[in-house]
C-alpha cells in the first residue's frame, strides 16, 4: 500500500516526491494515476492549479476515486503553500470521496520563513499581501488574512504555525478521520512520525548535474536575469525565437539556457509562449544530446511533459532545494 499525494501542480508533486526519497522511500510522479507500481510513494499532479475550480474539483474526485481504490496507506493532499489554485474546491472534492470528516490544512513552511499566526501569512515577517505574491499573475495575494484566502471551507482547520515545533505537534496529533493537507513542511512531519527515516542515502552531498544540461525558463519576469547569469559565465542564452540556429552551432556545449525572451509578433499571451517555448525545446534536446533538463516553473514543466508524453517519473535523487530529480519512464503515446 502506497502513500498517494494529490498535487495541483507538477512541481509541488515532484517536491514531495524528493521529501519522500530523502527518507529513503522510493517515489513515483504520475501524471496520470496508476497503482502498478512498486513505489512506496506516487506523487500524482492533477494540473488543476489554472483550471476553473469546478473544473478542477471534478478531476481532483476522479482521481480521488482511483485512489481510494487502490486502497493507498494515507492520503496527502498538496497545496501551495500561499494557497493560490483552488485548495478549498479540492479538499472538498476528496472529503466527498474519502468520507473523512475534515481537513487540516497546514500550507505554512516555517523552515522557509513562512508562518501563520492569528491567522496571517507572513514571510519572513513580512504580510503576504506586501511581499511579491501580491503581484501574482494568475493568483494574486491582496491578502495576509488566511480566511480569506483560503475562501468558503467549513470542513477545513488551518491552525497557526509559526515554527516547525508546530508542525510537529499537529503531525502527531492527526486522526483517522481527517485528511492531511498542506505544504513541504507538514508532509515531512508527518512522514518523521509514521515512517522513520530508512536512510539517509538520497541527502548525503549534494546531486551532480549530468552534462549537458538545459535550463528551460517559461518566466519572462526571471529570464532577464536567467540570461544575464548564463552569458557571465559563458553559457549560451537562446530564446524561442533563434533556438533552431543557436542549437545547431552549439553541439559541443555542456550547458544552455532557454527562454522566450522579448514579447514578438508571436503574441504576449503567456498560454501561447509556453506552448512555443515547449515545442521549440525537444529540437534543442536532441541537437545538444542533453542529458538533463532544468526547468524553471510548474506550468513550463507542465508544458513540456505534455509535449514530450512523458507521464510517469522516478525519483532518482534529491537535489538541493528539496525538489525530486525525475527520471522519466518510456514515453506513453
């Protein structure tokens, strides 16, 4: 029996699958749930995050279904952890299938700097509605009060958390009834209670990139300084809009970067650029024999997956922050 994690997005799915391989369990991604497996944790992302939250409900009791039929050890429902997507549609969803009474929901990371106390997120001490998430492009934070964040969820405790002490202490005081639900911090605790760390193998030094390596950046906001960084060092910068000639003089490189770079006539929809920016980047995988992809953003990874048909990853290794380093298994046409 598995331990099933309900993610809204590829990059919280792969965060915690890392959690999981740094405890020394094996861990699966699943873009598409499957119990046919020998992981003792899958990760499954539903990519629900940009849906309409009715839309995103219905796929989140779908999967749920399938889940619960495969009669998993727990659940773990993933959130953001400054709660943007549709977490309270989503617990609902699951509540209905699994029949649990309530959630407790703990998006707060303290190990990160991110808290809840009296009911308002701060990061770093500052309220959220005055760091960056307030300029959010699909979710932005106007507010630091988590009531109204989080939106209508009777059957949803969001405790104050203001260190990883209470973190802890709501891991070991969950019950049978109620779903576990939140971000990184909480998921951890949870597994330091119920299943001891087997080994330490995963964390021990740090992941050493396989050359040659892509980093994918689907941000225009962070590209500028992506590519800034890239050329300093003398690593070449290319954007979708000169990717086939720049990948084909580059062979020999052992890394790149690629980026969509300024708005063109190819439109400012950022839709439209991540799709272009997906297609454009299997033709620079294949001309520099990349060996490792390093993608910035869940809805680029997401993208790219989805354009490469890859559905099933395996953790192979924990990189530094945490995420997961996915393998992925023969592409599923």
């Amino acid at each position: 029996m598995a331990i099933v994690i309900i993610a809204d997005d590829l990059s919280g799915a792969a965060e915690l699958a890392g959690i999981a391989h740094s405890h020394g369990l094996s861990a699966e991604v699943q873009r598409e749930f499957t119990a046919a497996t020998d992981a003792l944790v899958i990760a499954v992302d539903t990519d629900t995050r940009l849906l309409a939250p009715e839309v995103a409900a219905k796929r989140v009791a779908e999967v749920t279904r399938a889940v619960v039929a495969s009669r998993p050890a727990w659940i773990f429902k993933k959130t953001d952890s400054v709660l943007r997507g549709h977490p309270a549609a989503e617990i609902a969803a699951i509540l209905s299938v699994t029949g649990f009474s309530r959630a407790v929901l703990a998006p707060a990371n303290p190990s990160r700097g991110r808290t809840i106390v009296g009911g308002v997120y701060s990061i770093g001490g500052v309220p959220l509605d005055l760091t960056a998430f307030a300029n959010d492009p699909e979710f932005p934070r106007c507010t630091a009060l988590v009531d109204e964040l989080l939106g209508d969820a009777p059957a949803v405790a969001v405790p104050d958390v203001a260190d990883l002490a209470a973190v802890q202490r709501l891991a070991g005081q969950l019950d049978e009834q109620t779903l576990p639900a939140g971000a990184a911090d909480y998921f951890t605790a949870l597994l330091d209670d119920r299943c001891a760390p087997l080994a330490a193998v995963a964390s021990a030094g740090v992941y050493k990139l396989q050359p040659p390596v892509l980093l994918v950046c689907g941000s225009r906001h962070s590209w500028p300084r992506r590519e800034a960084a890239c050329r300093a060092v003398g690593i070449p910068a290319i954007t979708i809009h000169d990717s086939h000639r720049t990948a084909k003089q580059k062979r020999d490189v052992r890394a790149a970067a690629i980026g969509i770079g300024e708005p063109t006539p190819l439109g400012t929809n950022s839709a439209s650029l991540l799709l272009w920016l997906a297609r454009i980047t299997p033709v620079c995988m294949e001309q520099l024999s990349v060996r490792t992809i390093l993608v910035e953003g869940g809805a680029t990874a997401a993208a790219l997956v989805e354009q490469l048909h890859w559905k099933r990853f395996r953790v192979a290794a924990t990189a530094p922050a945490g995420v997961g380093v996915l393998k992925p298994e023969a592409p599923s046409k």
